[in-house]
C-alpha cells in the first residue's frame, strides 16, 4: 500500500496530512489445512476429527467434494477459543 505525507512546508497548511492510495494488490490466497494437519495443530488424530464431524462437535470445516475435507485456520482457533475453560464445573 503507497503512502505519501505531506508536510506543512508542501501544502503551506500548518497540520500534516496523510493520503494513502487504494491497495491494489490481490487478496492472499485461503490457507486451508488437511485433516490430518489439523488433527496435528490440535493433538487429535484424522479419526477424531471424523468422529466430530459426524457428531457435530468439531471445529467448523470446508468440504470442496465428496472425499476432501478442509480446515480453515480461523476455524480450528475458534474452536480452540470455544473449548477453553477455567473450571471443572459445569
């Protein structure tokens, strides 16, 4: 992203302004992770994970076809978030 500050020298105003151009660069591409890389970031094995998707209790996952199961990072730390407690009560 360009950045171009004008001092008060430049425009003969005596406050700075800032004018930032738009971005043009592309969005960075989706990281998407594998079950079994999943299954690595949370210390559970791809079984598990199939296990909690089939009960709906895991992390949120992307299905891009029959077979390919995906995870978006986002997902698993929102997961993660979620499971977090600080009692054993309740």
């Amino acid at each position: 992203m360009a950045k171009h500050t004008t001092t008060a020298a430049e425009t003969g105003d005596s406050a700075t302004s800032t004018i930032t151009a738009a971005a043009t660069e592309p969005p960075a591409p989706m990281k998407l992770l594998t079950s079994r890389q999943a299954g690595e970031l949370l210390g559970v094995s791809p079984e598990t994970l199939e296990r909690w998707r089939g009960a709906g209790t895991g992390p949120a996952y992307v299905r891009l076809s029959g077979r390919y199961i995906r995870y978006q990072p986002d997902d698993l730390e929102a997961f993660i978030q979620n499971a977090r407690r600080n009692s054993t009560a309740g």
